[in-house]
C-alpha cells in the first residue's frame, strides 16, 4: 500500500505516444475496412473464422434442455418438489380461471347455472364505453362484440377474453409491485431493468417454451406465459410514475406527516394515475397479443381458430376469426385508454346518488332484463348456430379466385424479386465471415457508445456464434434489414406527407394507432392470401406488422422542430426541398432514427410468427422448440433475437444520442 | 428571551455532493469556498446560526440560489443538514426519530409551496383535509375544520372544485388552508406568492397579515422581494451564497447595513415605512406648542406634519422628551443623507 504501483517502462511507453493515434481519429470507414480485409485474410486461413466449427460448439442448449427436464421431474429438497410447487401454482391460478370461464360462457357448473346471457355482456360492454368514454365508445364497444356473436365466434371470443381478464390484475399487480420495489431500492433497479429489458427484446413464442416444460399445455400455461410477457411494461410505467411525481407534491404530502405507505398510496400512486392507466392499457394489449399466440401451447379461444384456419388454408375463416381478434384488440384498446385519460367527472358532483352511480345501475338494469329475456328465449341466453351467419365459404372461394386472377402477375414479381435480390443478399449475408460482423459491431461500438457498448455488442454476437445460432441468425438478420429497408422507404415518405398537412395527419395517426393494436398473428392472413409461403411472405408479413413505428416517429421527429428553425430556413431563401433536405430532415433525424429502432424490434419479434409460414430463421427454431420440448433450443433462439435488437438498440440509440448532443438538444 | 425560542439553528451546514458529511469532516467542518468548489461540492447553507422566537415574522431574503429554501426544508426536515445543531420547542429535531417527525408534521409544522403542491386528484376540501386524514381524524370532524380553514382564507363556495379550476391565487389560499388545517405551531412559507401577479400579490399579502393577526404563529418566510419582505416582517435574514450575511429589524437592515450586498437590497427600499423617528431625530430637545411625537413613529406617518411645519417638533419616548425632527432630518430620512 505504501509503494505506489509503477507501470514497467516498456509498457508506459506506447502509452504516451497513443494520443496521437487514438482510434477515435481513424475514420470509421478505414476502420471497417482493416477490419473486414483482416477477417477476409483470416478465414481465408481458418475456415473456423467464417463458419464455427460444428464441434466447439458449447453446448449450453443441451445443458438449459437437460435443467429443465431436471426441473420439472425430479428438481426439489426432500420429498418437495419443485414439480409440486409447479402443480400447486397451476391449480391456484386455475381457479380464476374456472370461474370467469363459468361466468362467461360455460355456466357455473357446480351449481347448474347458465352463462351471463351474450345479451348482458353486449349490453355490458356499452354501459363500459359509456362510462369512460361517453357514447361513441358505447356504440363502438357493443358493435364490436356483437360481431362476434352474430358471426359465431362468441364462444371463442369469451375464451380468449377469459384469459386477457384474468391475466390482467395478476400483471397489473406484480408489475405494480417490481415497479415500486425498484424505485426504493437502487440495487433491486440495477438488477430489475436490465432484466427488463431483456425481457421486451425476447418474443413471445421464446417465452412458451420453459412454460410448456413446467406446466405442460393448456389454458393455466397460457396463463402463466401472458403475465410473465406482459408484466415488464407495466413495471416501466409504474418506475416511470412514480419517477415524474413532481416533487413539490411528494413533499407537500411528507409534510402532510404521511407515513411511507401513506405517501405512496394516497399521494404518489393517484398523482402518477395517467402514467400507471397507460401502464394498464399496455398490459392489455400485450396480453391479448400473448394470448394469441399462446394457441401454440394449447391456448383455446380465436388465436387457435385462427391459426387452425391458416393452417388448413380457409382463409375465409382466417378473415372472419381475425376481424373478431382485431375487434376485442380495438376495444380493450380504446376502452383502457378512455379510462386512463379520462377526465374528473365534474359533472357529478353534488349530482345525487343516482346519478353518480347511474353506470352500476344500468348494468343491474340490463342484468335482470338480460336474465329475464334469456328465460323467456333460449336465444338471448346463447346464440344458437342457425341464427349465426358466416361468409367463410363464399369468401374462400373469393379469395381463391382473385389469388388464381392476381397470380399471374403476382407470381413473375415474386419470382423476379426473390430470385434476383433476395437470393443474392442471401447468399452474400451468409458468406460473411462472423470474425469480420464481430469485429464490425465493435469497432461501431466503440464509436458510438464507449467501450462498454462496444463490449456488450461484441459479446453478444460472440455468444450467438459459440452456441450455435450463427446461420438462423444471420438469416433472422437478412430477413429484417430487407423488411426494415422497405419499411423505411414507405415510412419516411407517409410521414413527410403527414406532417405536411394536418388533414392526411388526422387519417393516417388514426390508420396507425389500429394498427398497432393489432396482434401480429393477424398480419399472416393477407400475406398467405396472396403470396404463398417463401421468403418474400416472410418479408411482407414483418413489413406489414412493423412500418407503423417509421411512419410515426418520422411525423413526430418532423412536426417537433421548433417553429424559428423552419422560419429561419424560410428567411434565408431555401425552397421547399432546400428545407426538407438541408434543415428539416436533419435536424428531425434523431427521432426518425428512434423510429427505426422501433422498427427493428417489432420486425425482430414478428420474425418469430413468420415461423408458422414457413422460415429458416431463429423464428423456426423456437417454434421447432416447442412440439419437441427443447427448451435450450427455445430459450437461446429467442435470446438470439434479444441479442439482435440489444446490439441494435444500442448502436442506434448511441448514434441518436451523439447526434443529438451534436444538434444541442440532447 | 431564551424562553420563547421557536427554533434555534446553530452552525448549520447542508452541502450537496458526492459525500458531504466526509467532506466536511476532512476540513474541520468549516471548507473554504475554493476547498467547495475544488470538491465539487455546493454549499447551499454554510455555518448558519440563528433563533426564531415565539410568534415572530422572520423573513429570510436573498437572490436566487443563495440557500433560502434549503434552509426552511433542513428546518423542516425535507432535506438532512450535513452537520449543525437545531431545536424545535427545545426539542433536538436532528436526531428525531423518523416516527417522532411524522408526528411533528402532524401537529407542529405546516409548510406553503411555491408551487402549491396541491394533490391534482382531490378536490378543494380533500386538498384541505389530507393532513388531517392523514393523522387519521375521522371524517366529520376533519370536514368540519376543513371548512372552518376554508372560509378562513375566503373559498367558501369553491370546496367541490379541483386544483385545475382554480386560479394561482386561489390554488395558494387552498395551500395556505391545507398548511393551516393542524393548527401548526410553525409555519414555513417558501415563496408562496412569487407564482402570482402583482394585484392579487398584494392582495395576499394583506390576507396574509390579517390571518397571522387572528392566529400569531411563529413564521419563517421566504421571497425575493425586499417590498415585501419589510411590510410582512418583525426580523429579516439575509443570506448570499449558502451564509446568513445579517439579521435584524428591517430598519436595522436599512441603516446598517453590514456589506455592500446587503445595502444593494436595502437601496430601493420604501424608508418612509421603515425607518422610526428615534433613527433621524436630532438630539435637540425643544418645547413646542404642538403635541410630541412619538420615537416609534414610522417617518412616513408624520412626514407631511413636519414638513410643514416651520420649526422642529419634539419627540418624546415613554412621556419624555427625548429629541426633536425638523425638516433637514426628515428630507434625510427619507432620501438618504445629501452627501451621499
Ligand atoms: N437537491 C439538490 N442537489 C444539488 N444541489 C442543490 C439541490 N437543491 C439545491 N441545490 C443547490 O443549492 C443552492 C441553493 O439552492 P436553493 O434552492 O436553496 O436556493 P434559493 O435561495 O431557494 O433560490 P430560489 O430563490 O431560486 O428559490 C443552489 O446552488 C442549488 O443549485
Ligand atoms: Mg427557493
């Protein structure tokens, strides 16, 4: 302790002559360059630089496989096993489960008593919308649902609605609960968000695999695997709440003399109440989407009609069963988010009883006169299928004729831009030796984030290669940076014509808003409609799902430079191009690269449902997980993916942040 | 005196850093403002020592930045001093435990916000009633005060509205009511009418000072404005970068004024309602056939009298003579000596 280190000469020396040279100078052109010549050299020498040997693959998969099976048949102390812990979980939340089924659609079995009437939850439904949102969202609400019933989808629909209902509060309350934790405590943050942020970056269909080993197929794993995926977001929300409490408020509470909990309960959870309501809104919708794709582990309800249809190609009944997912999306949507944003009801006050409670009692209203209605005819209790119409078959047909119509020249299209450009990316996305990518990833890193990006990227790519995942992955990222491309051509464009003029702005945020409450299952229909499976369906599909977020942040990065920027631009004489191109369109930049990034993690988690038609990509091998139970597989594909848009996130968001410290707005 | 001491603050220190309370042991506990600055540290209170007596204005004055809310929130416990002594009713409240503070705030302490700070979610009279709730009064009878402090700062008729509603100066009679509602010994205004414009300003201040002729507490109050800094204070406290640079009478302040800041602040400030007579007369004590005036008078009172008047007028302390005024010295007390 007393001798302070010296640095051995030798070592010291290079030191003092590499400010001269840092990297930081090289043009990162030139460093690309020497990386990519000495990849190339490398694996010239060592084909283990371009493909990694079969053999020094670490086989981490077989290990995550083989611990799951060991969890979930002999892991446990004693006679406890973790396989009991397991079944009890499953049987505590099959309770709630039973009983919103009884409640719903299958009647309350023990005691003999019927469903809640269709009639009563349309009726329901309305009183909701009104409620929150006056009588559009009444309308809207009960419109929807009796889609449904009139084209007899109602039983599924309630399947699929029992398990949103009830995987929501468990979400809600544990996000709720991570939420707060993390903000008391900074060690339990620094281990929770990261975890988080993880956990956005995996698709759902990783998330089915672990839980189909622990708790086998069915409604209860569907169940358990919706929470988990749809938890995070609701504990973001819940930090970011608590986080924007002005402070004046938090101390105009703590002297108040509030306790802890009392500061926490009755001033900062109802000050951040809009932020936690979106919160909300947001674990609806990722748990309708989750349920969805939960079919795939023996999820009952229209994610499995649907994806029944697709695979026997009625696609008539793909369009029906999907409007109906796409209708119970739109309103959950619409209707948690009236709730989150609605105002103070000044119009009650010093109204009577009555009147302030007027939504309980019209829905005890409709109750009794649904229940009555439902014993005079059969009818109103659930609807027969003759009253039921379906357009299944005449819209197949339809669908079968325009596709032999447009396949003529759909097909030469398909041909041409799969066999001149996507092959040729293809092959050369393949032929790209992972030293160079490696290195690539890092010297981008470097530049853009420090060295601990430039580390994390590296080794992320790195353990992608040393398990085994290098060519589905690269595939994974050749169907992406495709889909992305196109993306952006169509996103830039719709964005710069929205933020030119309100009246196409109002149209297309609307288009974009419904959109992106669709699930992504749903984007597979048109897709298998017209194109067949192969590759540029695969395209089409994450095109479709994932161009939103482009459109969007390119409106809003346009639309949020100040007024003077523009006016200035103006002043100095720039045509309307001039300013597009020289000041709007930079200085808009940093958004629309957010922009992308979105887009980039929505295509990343679509490519995993692009599997269903059909793909060679980490999307494949977590579906192929799933029939064969191999978690590891499952498990580190979806990591994969994570891996991908974490390395992507991360160069993007660090250039954005550079170029916004560039433009003194950061 | 010692008797009535509110508060007490000795050798106060609140520094904002990376590790203040090591830092300020490395340096003896007295860092030199190089010693801050080389640190890194901020010194937003610095060695403040000083007493608030029972039922007394104290003001505390200074330009932005100089310490005056983190002084009023280490008092009120908002913040953790670095190192000092404070009592409260003679109480030591550095070392209160968390519990014993929740009960101080219940019933001793009641604070008023810059801005506001009222809870968006509940209306007017919940806005009023939460600390009660909060020391768990059962509901009558905390509508009942609630109403009382209500009408006291004249919202009657507004309790059903929500803080969004309502304009500044009545969203700041709302935290005037709320910090009223426990019937706090203390009360601690941060700037609580520097949100609203100059009428309604002016137009709190007077409420201001009627409420506390009703209810004589024991205040410390904070604001930028020397104006009214004079017309609200018995004492006032003025501090530049982190220390207490003088406290005293506002006349005090104005006559003596112990560096060149402080006579920055004092130089625009309104003399006729600050300085007393007993400060300019001459110590010539004449008879005359008008009646005395009194040393106490403020010169403002009874300028345009001498003025006047062709001779001096005497001035008298407790029935005797003490001194007399004359023009020369009231056109001094007013407009500052020629010479300067
Ligand atoms: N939480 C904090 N962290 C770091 N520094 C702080 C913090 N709070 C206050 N300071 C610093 O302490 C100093 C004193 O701040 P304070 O808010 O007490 O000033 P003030 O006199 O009330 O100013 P104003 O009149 O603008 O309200 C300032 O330099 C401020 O930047
Ligand atoms: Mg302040």
């Amino acid at each position: 302790m007393s001798q302070p280190f010296q640095m051995p000469r030798f070592l010291a020396a290079p030191r003092l002559l590499s400010p001269r040279l840092s990297l930081a100078q090289v043009p990162l052109i030139w460093q690309f360059a020497v990386i990519i010549a000495l990849g190339l050299a490398l694996s010239a020498l060592w084909g283990g630089a371009l493909r990694w040997p079969e053999a020094w693959v670490i086989p981490m998969r077989g290990w995550i496989t083989r611990f799951f099976e060991w969890l979930g048949e002999d892991a446990g102390i004693g006679s406890y096993k973790v396989r009991d812990l397991t079944r009890f979980l499953a049987d505590l939340l099959d309770q709630p489960l039973t009983w919103a089924e009884y409640l719903l659609y299958r009647g309350i079995r023990p005691l003999d008593l019927p469903p809640l009437p269709w009639v009563s939850i349309v009726l329901g439904a309305a009183i909701l919308g009104h409620w929150v949102g006056g009588w559009r969202l009444a309308l809207f609400s009960a419109s929807c649902l009796l889609y449904l019933a009139v084209f007899g989808l109602w039983r599924d629909g309630m399947r699929t609605l029992t398990i949103v209902i009830v995987a929501v509060p468990f979400a809600v309350s544990i996000g709720l609960w991570l939420g707060i934790w993390a903000v008391r405590s900074r060690r339990v943050a620094a281990v929770v968000s990261p975890m988080f942020d993880l956990m956005q970056a995996t698709p759902h269909m990783a998330y089915l695999v672990p839980v189909v080993i622990l708790f086998g197929f069915g409604q209860v794993p569907a169940l358990i695997a919706t929470v988990i995926f749809a938890m995070p977001p609701m504990a973001r929300c819940v930090i970011l709440a608590l986080q924007t409490v002005p402070p004046e408020i938090t101390e105009a509470g703590t002297m108040s003399g509030c306790t802890p909990r009392q500061l926490l309960w009755k001033v900062q959870i109802p000050a951040g109440k809009r932020i936690l309501m979106l919160g909300v809104n947001q674990v609806v919708m990722q748990t309708l989407a989750m349920v969805v794709i939960a079919s795939l582990v023996g999820a009952t309800g229209l994610g499995q009609q649907l994806l029944t249809s697709l695979q026997q190609l009625k696609l008539g009944a793909a369009v029906e069963q999907g409007l109906g997912i796409v209708m119970i999306a739109i309103v959950l949507d619409r209707v948690t988010q009236a709730w989150a944003n609605r105002p103070t009801d000044y119009a009650a006050r010093g109204r009577s009883w009555r009147f302030r409670h007027r939504h309980a009692l019209a829905f005890g209203a409709a109750l009794i006169v649904s229940f009555a209605l439902a014993a005079l005819f059969k009818e109103a209790s659930v609807l027969p299928k003759r009253l039921t119409v379906t357009f299944g078959t005449q819209m197949d047909e339809a669908v079968r004729w325009f596709a032999k119509v447009s396949y003529d020249y759909i097909q030469p299209v398909r041909d041409f831009i799969t066999v001149e450009m996507l092959i040729p990316l293809r092959d050369f996305c393949l032929a790209v030796p992972w030293v160079v990518v490696v290195g690539l990833v890092g010297a981008a890193g470097l530049r853009l984030g420090g060295r601990g990006t430039a580390l994390l990227c590296m080794g992320l790519v790195l353990g992608i290669v040393l398990f085994g995942f290098w060519e589905p992955a690269v595939l994974t990222v050749y169907l992406v940076f495709s889909a992305v491309v196109i993306c952006v051509c169509i996103g830039l464009p719709i964005g710069i014509w929205a933020s030119r003029s309100p009246r196409v702005a109002r149209p297309v945020m609307a288009i974009c808003d419904t959109l992106q409450t669709f699930p992504s299952f749903i984007y597979l229909i048109p897709v298998i409609m017209l194109l067949k499976v192969g590759d540029l369906s695969n395209i089409v599909a994450i095109l479709a799902y994932a161009t939103v977020p482009s459109i969007r942040y390119t409106y809003l990065g346009l639309r949020r430079i100040p007024d003077v920027t523009i006016e200035a631009a103006i002043a100095n004489g720039a045509t309307p191009r001039q300013r597009l191109f020289k000041v709007e369109l930079p200085v808009a930049l940093p958004e629309i690269m957010l922009g992308l990034n979105q887009t980039i993690m929505m295509a990343l988690s679509m490519v995993a449902i692009t599997a269903l038609i059909g793909s060679r990509d980490l999307g494949q091998e977590i579906y192929r997980a799933l029939p064969t139970a191999d978690t590891g597989r499952g498990i580190l594909a979806g990591l994969s993916i994570a891996a991908i848009g974490i390395v992507a996130d991360r160069l993007i968001q660090g250039w954005a942040n550079k170029r916004k410290k560039h433009l003194g707005v950061g | 005196m010692s008797s009535d001491v509110k508060i007490r603050c000795k050798n106060l220190w609140k520094l904002f850093g990376p590790n203040p309370a090591r830092f300020l042991q490395d340096h003896d506990g007295n860092p030199s403002a190089e010693a801050l600055e080389e640190g890194g540290y901020i010194g937003a209170v610095q060695d403040v020592s000083f007493d608030v007596h029972d039922g007394e204005i104290l003001v505390i004055m200074g330009l932005s930045g100089s310490g005056k809310s983190t002084l009023i929130r280490c008092i009120s416990r908002l913040n953790d001093p670095t190192s000092g002594e404070m009592d409260f009713d003679g109480k030591d409240l550095l070392n209160a435990t968390a519990a014993e503070l929740i009960e101080i705030r219940r019933h001793k302490m009641g604070m008023v916000f810059q801005n506001f700070g009222l809870l968006p979610n509940r209306d007017v009279l919940s806005n009023v009633t939460f600390p009660l709730e909060m020391q768990g009064m059962g509901r009558e009878a905390r509508e009942a005060k609630a109403r009382e402090m209500v009408e006291l700062v004249g919202l009657t008729g507004r309790e059903a509205n929500f803080p969004g509603e309502l304009s500044g100066g009545q969203q700041q009679r709302v935290g005037i009511a709320r910090s009223l509602a426990v019937d706090p010994d203390v009360w601690f205004l941060d700037e609580p009418f520097s949100a609203l414009d100059p009428l309604i300003r002016a137009e709190m201040q007077d409420e201001f000072m009627r409420l506390q002729k009703v209810l004589k507490k024991t205040i410390v109050f904070i604001t930028h404005d020397f104006e009214e800094a004079v017309k609200l204070a018995d004492r006032i406290g003025i501090m530049k970068g982190g220390r207490m640079v003088q406290m005293g009478t506002p006349e005090d302040i104005v006559l003596n004024p112990a560096t060149d800041y402080v006579a920055e602040f004092a130089r625009n400030a309104p003399h006729e309602r600050i300085i007393t007579l007993r400060a300019i007369m001459s110590s010539d004590r004449v008879v005359t056939d008008v009646p005395p005036l009194n040393a106490r008078d403020l010169i403002g009172d009874v300028a345009r009298q001498v003025l006047s008047s062709e001779t001096p007028i005497a001035v008298a302390h407790r029935g005797k003579i003490v001194g007399s005024v004359g023009r020369v010295q009231m056109l001094d007390g007013l407009y500052g000596p020629e010479a300067q």
